[in-house]
C-alpha cells in the first residue's frame, strides 16, 4: 500500500455536476472507507431489474465475500442510508449461496483462487460484482477498484454488467478509468 494514500485528505461528496466526486477535507480516510463511500455510490447510478429486489424486502445489500478489509466504522455512516428506495445495509456473507440474494458483492482479494468459481455462480444473476484484485474485471467481474496516484478509482465491464440486466448510468461510466465492453474473459457456466 501507498503511504501516500494516508495522505490524500479525501471524502466522498456530492455534486450537481459529478456526484461522485471526491473533495479535500482535513481528515484522511482509509483505502477503504473511500471503497465503502464508492460502493454507496454504485449503487445509487445502477438500475436493478424489478426482480432484484424480490427477496429483499426493505434493504438494499452489499455484502462482503470473503476476508474482510472495512472496517466497521466505516459502515456505520451508509448503513440506513436510502438507495433505490430501500435502506442500504452491509452484510459479511458466510456463504456464496449468500451472494445471490445481494444487489452489490464486493469480493475480497482473499477469494482469488475462488474467483472463477464465485463468478460462475454469480453469473446471470443482477449482482453488481465489485473487488479490488488484479484483471477482476478482465476475469468476468464488473467493477474492478485500481488506485492511481494514490487516488481510488475504477473500471467498469459493462457487457458482463448489462448481461445480468444491470443498467450503469452514463454518469459512472464517465467516472471510469476503462469500459470494457466484451465478453472477452467473462467465465464460462
């Protein structure tokens, strides 16, 4: 990890003209208090089909697959938040089996062997697929976290994505570093 990164100052704000964009602050969050700040945000520029939100109820989840790299805390703030109208609510997955009742899987680098796996099952299903592994997105996932410069970003595999019936909204797709739109990698059932 960059020492640098510590030193960024940023938090997530909102803005009319790019709502995700981040803004200086006295304060330096962690890596991944900004990942817990973007995964906010991804879901609130993704359509779900209807069908998403079946077994649901009144939450809107993203679970966490694996090792897990948030802390807490850093939840406490999003957790309750409204998101397709719903209440967002993290939640740490025993199980892939957990995943497909997710609208956002954030999949841990401590799942790398099983990635292919994971991606197989989750395939078909409108689970926004996030990590921050090496070639995620290159592999069949949707979301891959890079940091450039000490700055979060992202990628973005839109065909896997829009294969599921997820529709990103032009406004993240801006924010990307790369769009990759094949199939290019996707696993194979």
């Amino acid at each position: 990890m960059c020492g640098g990164f510590f030193r960024i100052g940023l938090m997530i704000g909102v803005s009319l003209s790019n709502p995700l964009i981040l803004h200086a602050q006295v304060a330096s969050p962690t890596e991944y208090a900004v990942k817990a700040a973007f995964l906010y945000n991804f879901a609130k520029f993704v359509e779900w089909p209807p069908e998403a939100f079946k077994k649901s109820g009144e939450s809107f989840i993203v679970g966490i697959l694996g090792e897990d790299p948030f802390e807490k805390d850093q939840e406490v703030g999003l957790n309750g938040k409204d998101v397709q109208d719903k209440k967002l609510v993290f939640k740490r997955l025993s199980s892939l089996q957990e995943a497909t009742g997710c609208h956002v899987v954030f999949i841990s680098a401590s799942e790398q062997e099983r990635l292919d796996t994971i991606l197989r099952q989750l395939q078909g299903t409108p689970v926004l697929t996030v990590s921050d592994m090496k070639k995620f997105i290159q592999r069949g996932g949707m979301v891959g976290f890079i940091l450039e410069s000490d700055k979060v970003g992202f990628n973005i595999n839109r065909t896997v994505a829009e294969s599921t019936g997820l529709k990103i909204s032009s406004q993240l797709l801006r924010l990307a570093r790369t769009i990759v739109k094949t199939l290019i990698g996707m696993p194979i059932g």
